[in-house]
C-alpha cells in the first residue's frame, strides 16, 4: 500500500476543483505550490447545457472535453476515487487501497445521481419514455422523447427533495416540452405535468411568484409535495408519494407517454459516516469563508459543502476564489477572510429563446447582474445562457480568473 505526499490536496475534478486549482495557480504565481487533483473521471462535463441538450437545442458533444486538457500545467493528477478521510492524520484514503497525505485539503467531489433510489428507475431509463437531463448518457433521449410526443400524450416532469444539482433544472425541462408542444400545433391536445416534492415551486419567493405565473400560461399542471416513488416502465406508469397536507403518505399513480426524472441525489460514499461531514454527509464548511469548522487546514465547496446556497455552477464561480484567497492567506499565516454570500444562479430556461435568470444569495435575497427586472423572461438570457455562460465556465472560470461581473447586492423588491 503506497502513500503519497502534496502540500494542497483537492477531492474531486469537477468545476470546483478545476477553479480552485487555476485559481491557486494564478493568484500564487510566486509561489511554488504543490498541488494534487483526486478525480477518477476521463471525461468533464458542462452540466448546465444538459437542459438544453434534452430540448434538442445543444449538442451533448459541445457539453464534453477531456479531464486531462482541463488540469492546470503543474497540478498532479491522482486519477482515482476517494474511499475515506483521516483528517486527524491529515490522510485521504483512496479506494486503490493507497492514500495521500496533505498539509491542506479542499473537499469538492460534487453530489452523486442515486438511480437506485427508486424502484423501477435504473431498469427503466433510457427506454419505454423513461428519460432524464441529470445523465449525459440520456440527456439526448429526452429529446427524442420530447419530440415523439403526439396528440393525447401524457408528459410528466418530477423533482425529488433537495438538495439537488441546479434545483430549477426540473422545471425547466417542463417549460421547454411545453413549448415544443405549442410550436408543433398539439399543446392543447396534450396533458403536461411538473410534480415536485416541496410545498413550492421554487425555494426563493421573489422569482417562485413569477414561475407560478409562467406555469399556468404554459398550462401545466402542477402538483406540490408529490415524491415519485416507482416506476412501471412496461406499463408506463409512475407512483407519487403525498408528502404533505390532507392526503400525506397516500399514493397516487400516473400513466405517460414521457416521464422526465430528477434523480434523488447525495454525497459520494467517502463523505457519509465521515469526521469532515455532518450527519447529511456534507462537509461542515463556515458558510462564508468555506473553511471546515473544526479542521482549520481544510476546506470545502461545491454541490457537498454543507452550505445553504443552491448547488450551481454559478455558485461554484463565487466559492473558488474565496477559497483560493483563504488557502493562501492560512499557507502565508495571515487571517481567513469571509468573502462569499450565498451567490447562486438559476438560469431558468422559460421558453425557447426565453430565459428568467434568477440570481440570489443567502436568504433567498434576489441580486441582479444586469440592471434589468429580475423578474422578467428575456431573449438576452437565453442569448447569455446558451452562448455567453459556456465561455465563461471553459475560458474564465475553469482558468482560475475571478474578475467576473458583480451581482447586485443592494437591490430592492419593488414589491416589498
């Protein structure tokens, strides 16, 4: 069993550890660092085009690119899986049976897809109308579902408890089928559903006012606290779960000719049960300097930081150079800085060519980037969604550059 040694260790390849590594990089240029990546992938995705890729609007090769062409010149990569953590020791075990030491660790490895939660999921995906935007594997069956839709077709568009990946991303699917629908003459002919575990239908009030209103004008039918359970894929039928109100804990099934599926999802196995976790199995991080709270030479962020912000990339984007900032200050022995506020970005895509981009930070406080209504759907964000945001994550964001447009933290309700 052999062991290996790098001064900053980072647990995961994704947006967050690419960014913070490019980040360390080039705000400690003068330094010689010695950094590690931990990720056993051969492929990196830009999860936020999935959407769009499921709604035959984004090619699902354009979402790809290498691990190897995205790890900054300089950074070791340790292709492999996290098992464990021993932080006492400062130790990452790896599930090869080898483990790597550290002087200071940065947890990041994302949140995992769990098929197997519902009976009926994994067997049924990727056939008999079973499809689902959270794989790229079956993000393009979601297309061709999509488009087999004929008149007197069932469509139905579920979200599980969070937290999720990209929380709007459920809707979204819903809001393009039905706009699909309308362009092909057979909206009216067609029943559409978006079923959602929560009593809402969006966790922010500010934009959850706007989205109801966009629902009822695309005339879907929205069931709240609705969990799916199973799923009949032969049959095509699809068992929900009441989780509130007058009828809790009864069930109810739907037949359909589409079922778009929103994964429940956790934290990698390493993190459940683990000392640098909580009893969720996410890393207790300080919610505004993304240092552990009780291991002060570590530091998490990302979709499995215990933090309350929605798990975006857009949130990623805010969180890397804070904890790059914060990595060098404690390497240079000066003090760790609260810097990130809770900035999360859902780019709900509200139509073709129509997105609502909803922007906030802790406490569901909406805060702008552009000095337009928040509130309003645009074809400026559906330009910015589809083409602006990819170059920002590939050539800025993943190269570790922090000078990024700044939200708008002093803006007021118009309604409040």
């Amino acid at each position: 069993m052999a062991q290996i040694h790098h001064q900053i260790v980072i647990v995961g390849g994704g947006a967050a550890g690419i960014s913070v590594a490019a980040a360390l990089l080039r705000k400690g240029h003068d330094r010689l660092l010695d950094i590690a990546i931990i990720e056993p992938s051969d492929h990196h995705y830009y999860q936020p085009a999935f959407t769009l890729v499921g709604a035959g609007a984004y090619p699902m090769a354009d979402t790809r690119r290498a691990e190897r062409t995205l790890i900054p010149d300089g950074v070791s990569w340790i292709k492999a899986t996290a098992r464990g953590f021993v932080p006492d020791a400062n130790i990452v075990m790896l599930t090869s049976g080898n483990s790597v030491t550290y002087d200071y660790l940065v947890i990041c490895p994302g949140l995992q897809c769990d098929w197997d939660a519902i009976p009926g999921l994994k067997d049924s995906l990727g056939e008999n109308g079973v499809c689902s935007n959270y794989s790229p594997a079956f993000a393009e069956y979601t297309w061709e579902c999509q488009r087999g839709l004929k008149p007197g077709a069932k469509a139905l568009f579920t979200q599980p408890a969070m937290p999720i990946k990209c929380p709007g991303a459920p809707q979204k699917a819903a809001y393009l089928a039905a706009d699909h629908l309308k362009r092909a003459g057979i909206r009216h002919l067609c029943d559409v559903r978006f079923l959602t575990q929560a009593p809402a239908i969006f966790g922010v009030p500010f934009y959850a006012k706007e989205l109801v209103k966009i629902a009822a004008a695309h005339g879907i039918d929205v069931h709240y606290q609705h969990n799916l359970v199973e799923i009949d894929g032969r049959a095509r039928r699809a068992v929900f779960e009441v989780t509130g109100g007058d009828r809790a804990s009864t069930r109810v099934a739907f037949d359909y000719d589409m079922l778009h599926v929103t994964p429940p999802q956790s934290t990698p196995a390493a993190l459940k049960g683990s000392p640098v976790s909580n009893a969720a199995g996410f890393v207790e991080v300080d919610a505004h300097s993304l240092r552990h709270v009780k291991y002060p030479n570590i530091f998490g962020l990302g979709d499995a930081a215990a933090t309350a912000n929605s798990k975006t990339a857009a949130a990623v984007r805010k969180q890397a150079p804070v904890v790059a900032r914060n990595l060098l200050h404690l390497i240079a022995g000066s003090t760790v800085e609260a810097g990130y506020d809770g900035y999360a970005s859902c780019p709900l895509t509200t139509a073709y060519g129509k997105v609502l981009m909803a922007e906030f930070i802790y406490g569901g406080k909406p805060t702008p980037t552009l000095p337009l209504d928040p509130r309003k759907e645009r074809n400026l964000n559906w330009i910015i969604k589809k083409y602006g945001l990819p170059r920002l994550y590939w050539d800025y964001m993943l190269k570790g550059y922090e000078s990024f447009p700044g939200h708008d933290t002093s803006y007021v309700d118009p309604a409040s």
